[in-house]
C-alpha cells in the first residue's frame, strides 16, 4: 500500500467530531508507523450547519505526500459515511479508483445499501456496522444542558469532549481498520474512548465482496 | 442599515458562493437541493379513524363529518350512501358503536355521529331523486330473500353492480324488521316506507307475501336467478320453557312488535304487564307497552343488575325515565291462571357460565314469589325458521352454515344478516346486518364474475392513541345534544321521541371531529413548514405534495400536523426520490461552476467598475 486516501462523509454539528475523530486517529496511528499521513477538514462545506454534509480527509503514505497543499481528496480509496441516508444524497464515490472500500452506520445490510451507491462497480467490498447501535449512540449527547444554559445553542458542542472516538466513531474506526488494512489494529486501539465499541465494531460488520458478487451474477 | 439606493456593480448581482438564492428563485433548488440533508421523510399516510373502523358497514365517518363541517352536504350524503343504503334509519335506530369507539370520548364527549347522519338522511330523503344511481345492467338475476336491513342493503349493493335483483319478502310490506322490530316512535312507517321506494328507484322487484319453502322451493331459488342472498333474518320467537306459556295474554316480543308494525295487532294489554327478558327487543316490548295502554310495566330480567343486561345503555335509560320498574336475577318458571293470565310464579335464578348465555340455572327449591300481571311479554330471543333449507347448509345452532365470505358451500347462494351472524359474537344489530349484507353482494359478485374470493390480508391501522395526534389544536368542546319529548307526554303516543338537528347543530358537531389519522385540509403543514417545500395544487386531502428535493426532514410539520396523517419514514426505505447534490463539493459544475466563471473574471470587471466610478 503506496499511497491511500480516506475521506469520511458526515454531517454537520451533530457528527462532525466523529468525521473528525475518524481522520486525526487513522493519521496519527499511520504516523506512529513511521508514514507520512495528513488529516485535515473542509471548509467549502460549510460545516457550522446542523445536518450539512460535510468531508474530512485522511491521507497515508510510505514516500513524501506530493500534493500536501491541495485540500481535497480527488481520488479516495476508502469512503466512510457516517450516517446512513448519507448514502443517497451525494455523489461520494466521484474518483475513487477501482478496488475501493465504502463503509456505512447502518443498520441495513451491505445487499441493500449496494442499491443507493453511484457507480458500484469500483467497489471491492462495501461495509455495513451499526455503529450507532454498538456505540449506544444518543441524538446530541454532548451535555446538552450544560450547553443549553451556558451558550444557549448546541453548536461547536463536540468540542468539548477531549476522549477520541467516544462514540458512533469506535465501530467505524473499527471498521476501516479491518476490511483496509490501512494501519495496524494494535497501532490504532489505545487511542479509542469507547473501546467496547470498537471491539463490538469489530466483531459485528458486515462486509459484501462487491466485485466477486458481480462476476457471481 | 439600509442598503436602499446603494449602487450595486453588476459583478455583484450574480449570486456567487456563500450568497444562496431563495428555492422558489429560478433554478435555486439547483444550487442547494437540502433534500439529501433529510433522514426522515415526511408522508401524508391516512389511518383508520376508530369510528369508521367500529362501524358494522365500515361508513366513511370522518369523510362525511369533514364534509358537513364545510357545508358540502349533498356530497356527504352520496359518500354515506356507499356503504350505507338507508342512513335516515341507522340514524334513528344504530346502537352506534362509533360514537363508543370515538377519540374524542376520550377527550371530551364523544361526537354525536349517529345525529349527524340522521340529518344527512333526511336531507337525502327530501330529494325529489336520489343521488344514487343503478349500475350499468350486466345481464344477471339476483334474488334476495328477506327485505330487513341485511337484504335491504345487499339488494342495493347489487343493483349499484347491475344486477337484476328481486326481493322476496314473507310479509304483506317490505322492511323486515325495520318494519317489524322496531317501534314506530323510534322510526316512523314513513321514513321507512320512503326508503324502501329508493329501492324501488333502483330498478329492484320487491314480490311481497312470498315466503321461500312455500311459495318458492330451494330449488326454484337456484333454478331461477344465477344467484341467492339469503337474509331471512331470526324470525320464531324463543320460549321460556315455563308451565302455561300458552295460556292467552302471553305473548312474544317479536311478534307482539312486528303485529303493531303491520297493522295487524290484536293483543289488548291489561293495565299491569310483566316483560320477560332484558335485552333491546324486551325494552322496546315494555316501552310499546306503556304506548299500547298499560299503566304499570315491569321488567324481569335474569341478570343481577342493569349493567349485565344485553341492551344498548341510553335506551335502558329511556326506558326507566318512561317508568318502566325493573326486577333483577328472576326467572319466570310459571304463567298462573287458567283462561287468562292472572300471575305469574318467578324463582331465583342466574346464568350458570356466561352472563347472557345459557345454561340458566333455577333455584327450585326456593319459594316462588308471585307476581302479579294482565299480560306477559316474553321477549328472550329469537332463532331462524329453516325447514326448507337442505340440512347440509345448516349448523347445530338453527343458522345458515356459511364460509367466511357468506358463501353456501361452491353454490351460487350466499347468506347474511343475524340468521349467519348469530352465535359469532357480532352483536346482532341493524347496522351489522347492513354490513354484512354490503360484504357478501361484493363477494357474491366477484364469484359471478369468476374472481377468487381472498381474505383480507392488509393490516388497518386504526388510530387510537390521543398520543398520535397534536391534541393542542382542539379546543375542548361540549357535545350538542338531541332534543328529547319529556317522558310523561312522549310514554302515550307514538310521536319520534329523539327529534332531529338542526343544520346549525348538525355543523356544530361535524366541526367537534378530529378527523383522526386523515388529512382534513386543515392547511397546517403547509403553513408551518419553514421552508416552501410543501406544495399544494387545491385544499384538499390528497393534493399537498411535499418537495423532496428540498425538504430537509425537520420534521415540524410531522409534529404540527393535528391530525396524525403526517408520519415521518426513514429515507432509506425509499428506493429513489433524491437528486444527489453535485454543487457543494464541485466548484466546477452546476451553478456553482457558473458563479465560478463569474469569479475568474472578477479582477478585471472590478478594475473597469472602479475606473468607472471614478
């Protein structure tokens, strides 16, 4: 593995720390590997708007990434969305080269989400985890009363919690770890909150093997 | 501050990124398609209302309530005459099971449904022509046997098919028991009468005084017409078993009714008459009763008290407000007298399972009280009079053995009303038998029409829980009631004792319905939402439609929908119904990529704009 690129697909203020949480520990555990890697967000997204789509991007590789200034991943080879409906809305799978990894929250199977995904025949494997059931996932949960009194909106909430991964974040990491390879299990696992679920994670993704389910049929 | 009269250059007039245009602006849903921001997609998904779902024949309550509200009161009455052929009878005479089954008797007061139809009937039967129409003739004879309410409303339902349908009634006039069952100061003969020739309207042959198993065989039935309905109806009176039930001045509750009904009745009542039984056939005896001149009505019930008895509760109600004494947990075992009645001898008795069903166990050993009568009225139930039919169609009960389409075997002959429903729990009711009359002409005509009769297999989902609803939007509201003659005058003659509404009233009370579960065109959602992605073509049910482009699933007109129609579906179990986005990532395409064009040449319009400002 030369060179790869993750993008995460999430939404605005209510999971933008998971997107965010995705990239920096995939990075920080590839750098720990002695590779070169890069998380950085978007900003053409606007990401300050409840529910607007918005991407983070991680980059690894084992020589100097050539184009470090360019802030999009034109052509990622795993994609995560971290919510599910996130799967009709856009066009995620725009340059990504064949043999690549999607990943889902979902708590469909890969068989039924196959049917929502541009362009499916660059797909090696598709990945379904019911990340927000593993994770216990609860709608803003970041103290909201807290938040409520003290700034009298919910925005930036995630910000507070220091822990990597509390949450829907775990499975998902779990998830691109082990379809991708893209860094060690062992590199990556001390950095996760919310171990139990990415252990969960772990053991409960679904995993369709696109191109070999196209040649059977 | 105001930017009124600012000179605005032209570079800046195009709307460019971070300035989005509104959605309604042309092509602006382009630019921003927020439908893929949503995760819950709002649908307009109409329930069942309770009160149409507790009707025997399934009426469209709600539908004709939300019509009366606005006025349209014509199409109220075509909508009611769907299901219902005779809705100025069920007006007067239904035991109303929608009114028990009303959200709003949760709330307030339950809407006074059968009122309101009753008003919609009788502006039904003031029309010179009735609203509804025979079907196209198909070439088919139909006979239906019995003109009660189960073969008044299959008749009708098969001439809308355009069937040739012939009535064959036993008795001198049509009307069954509507006719004979049920007293003229609860539904007048010309009501009736008026409804029967609507019927006739229709093109159907009513053939009076035939009785099938003498004038007519089984066979001739099946030889004759193509198909059968038989709504014979529970015609014997039951007895009670008890020594010197012959004696004369006892007579039975059916009969007694049915004789007044005619116009043949002969019974003189003595001043002091006992009605044995409790259920709404005994009530109607005893209240006849005090109109045929007696002056001290008693009622002998097996049951404990007046809760247990078998009868619909504000009738029991009437009753005693006429003065009628009621006598609980006694069984009349002896009628004394001779030639005439004098007494009659009751023992302590209870059921010995079910309430309401046999065994009855009588206390023998106790000591018999004497009760003193003129007349006694036994009014214990009825069984159907089937001698002609062949045994193999016949259940151990005395009734018609059907399947669970009314059909008799693979014949062409069906059976409805209370000679089928009897024993299956149904309880045996007018508009029960229109029901079921209404369900076996359909399935009858899928059978002539060489169809598969299949059970119903989709789910109703009935709406039940206040929760489901924005309770919010309805004011408490007290229910209208209808007007009453006080009992003292009303207890001597045979005037109606329940009067009618009046227009305003009868609005006064459609507009008390939440039309549960069903869009009423109340206009909210498109009010509130607070994007212009909810779209209608006209006020009406079924013609707001929502952008799904657009809308982002905020789910507030979901919340303020009063209703309940509004349900919000994850956006997954929709297959397709959502552009996908290209403009918020590629500043290449799109407008966005329009706008870009625009930026790259900025620097030298700005330049030649400043210059010009200069």
């Amino acid at each position: 593995m030369g060179y790869t690129e993750l993008t995460v697909w999430t939404r605005g203020i209510i999971m933008d720390k998971e997107g965010r949480d995705i990239v920096n520990s995939v990075a920080a555990a590839g750098r720990i590997e002695g590779k070169q890697t890069q998380a950085m967000e978007n900003y053409v997204d606007n990401p300050d708007r409840t529910n607007a789509p918005t991407r983070k991007y991680c980059r690894i590789s084992d020589v100097e990434i050539e184009h470090l200034l360019t802030y999009e991943n034109e052509q990622p080879n795993i994609v995560v969305l971290v919510e599910q409906t996130m799967v009709k809305g856009w066009d995620y799978m725009r340059g990504m080269p064949p043999g690549g990894t999607l990943v889902i929250n979902t708590h469909y199977s890969p068989e039924y989400m196959l049917r929502f995904v541009p362009g499916p025949e660059r797909l090696q494997q598709l990945v379904c985890v019911d990340a927000a059931k593993l994770a216990d996932h609860k709608w803003l949960y970041y103290r909201l009363g807290e938040l409520g009194l003290d700034r009298l909106s919910t925005e930036g909430a995630a910000e507070r919690s220091k822990a990597v991964a509390p949450d829907i974040a775990a499975p998902l990491i779990a998830a691109v770890v082990k379809t991708t390879g893209i860094v060690k299990l062992e590199t990556i696992e001390p950095m996760i909150a919310n171990i139990a679920a990415f252990r969960a994670g772990l053991a409960s993704l679904q995993v369709l093997q696109v191109q070999t389910a196209a040649a059977r049929g | 501050m105001s930017t009124k009269g600012t000179h605005i250059p032209d570079w800046l007039k195009v709307p460019f990124a971070g300035i989005t245009p509104a959605p309604t602006q042309e092509r602006g849903q382009d630019l921003f398609p927020t439908g893929n921001w949503r995760a819950i997609r709002p649908v307009y998904h109409d329930k069942m209302p309770p009160c149409n779902n507790a009707c025997g024949t399934n009426e469209k309550i709600q539908g004709y309530l939300d019509l009366v509200k606005r006025g349209k009161y014509l199409d109220a009455y075509a909508l009611i005459k769907e299901d219902m052929p005779f809705p100025s009878i069920t007006g007067r005479v239904c035991y109303h099971p929608c009114e028990q089954a009303c959200n709003r008797g949760k709330y307030d007061e339950a809407i006074s449904i059968r009122a309101v139809e009753r008003f919609l009937g009788d502006l039904g039967l003031a029309l010179p022509k009735d609203v509804v129409k025979a079907g196209v003739p198909n070439g088919k004879r139909v006979a239906v046997v019995g003109s009660g309410p189960a073969g008044h409303s299959a008749a009708y339902q098969l001439a809308r098919l355009g069937y040739a349908v012939t009535i064959l009634e036993k008795s001198p006039r049509a009307g069954g028991l509507n006719r004979g069952g049920i007293p003229d100061w609860v539904l007048p003969q010309d009501v009736l009468d008026k409804e029967i020739a609507r019927l006739v309207e229709l093109g159907i042959t009513i053939k009076t005084g035939v009785e099938v198993g003498k004038d007519v065989t089984w066979d001739d039935l099946r030889k004759s017409y193509d198909a059968c309905v038989l709504a014979v109806g529970l015609t014997e009176p039951n007895s009670v078993r008890a020594a010197g039930e012959d004696t004369p001045g006892v007579v039975y509750g059916l009969p007694f009714l049915r004789d007044i009904g005619m116009g043949t009745s002969k019974v003189k009542l003595g001043p002091r008459v006992a009605v044995i039984g409790g259920g709404n056939t005994a009530i109607d005896c005893a209240r006849e009763a005090l109109r045929q001149g007696a002056s001290q009505v008693t009622m002998i019930t097996i049951e404990a008290n007046p809760q247990e008895m078998p009868c619909v509760p504000e009738d029991l109600h009437d009753m005693l407000e006429e003065g009628v004494e009621l006598l609980h947990g006694l069984a009349m075992t002896a009628v004394l007298g001779g030639t005439k009645v004098e007494a009659l001898e009751l023992r302590p008795a209870r059921f010995a399972g079910k309430v309401n069903a046999s065994p009855i166990e009588i206390d023998r050993s106790a000591k018999p009280q004497r009760f003193v009568a003129d007349n006694v009225i036994v009014a214990v139930g009825q069984h159907a009079s089937l001698g002609w039919l062949p045994a193999e169609f016949k259940t151990e009960r005395g009734t018609i053995k059907v399947d669970g389409f009314g059909r008799l075997g693979d014949t062409n002959v069906f059976a409805a009303g209370d000679v089928v429903q009897m024993g299956s729990g149904q309880p045996l009711m007018v508009v029960n038998a229109v029901g079921d009359g209404k369900r076996t002409a359909f399935n009858l005509d899928k059978v002539l029409r060489g169809e598969k009769l299949r059970p119903r297999t989709i789910a109703i989902d009935v709406i039940t829980d206040l929760q489901r609803m924005n309770m919010t939007y309805f004011p408490h509201f007290p229910r209208v009631q209808q007007a009453m003659l006080a009992p003292v005058t009303r207890k001597l003659s045979q005037a109606e004792v329940a009067l009618s509404l009046s227009e305003e009233q009868a609005v006064a009370e459609a507009d008390r319905c939440f039309s549960c579960g069903t869009c009423n065109a109340c206009d909210n959602c498109y009010l509130v939402c607070p994007e212009p992605c909810i779209v209608r073509a006209d006020r009406s049910n079924g013609l707001y439609k929502i952008l799904v482009d657009y809308c982002k699933g905020c789910r507030v007109c979901i919340e303020e929908c009063p209703t309940g129609c509004l349900e919000g579906v994850p956006e997954l179990d929709f297959d397709a119904g959502v552009v996908r986005m290209d403009t918020a990532f590629a500043i290449t395409q799109g407008l966005h990529g329009r706008q870009a064009e625009e930026l790259r040449k900025l620097p030298e319009r700005a330049a030649k704009d400043i210059e010009g400002w200069r």
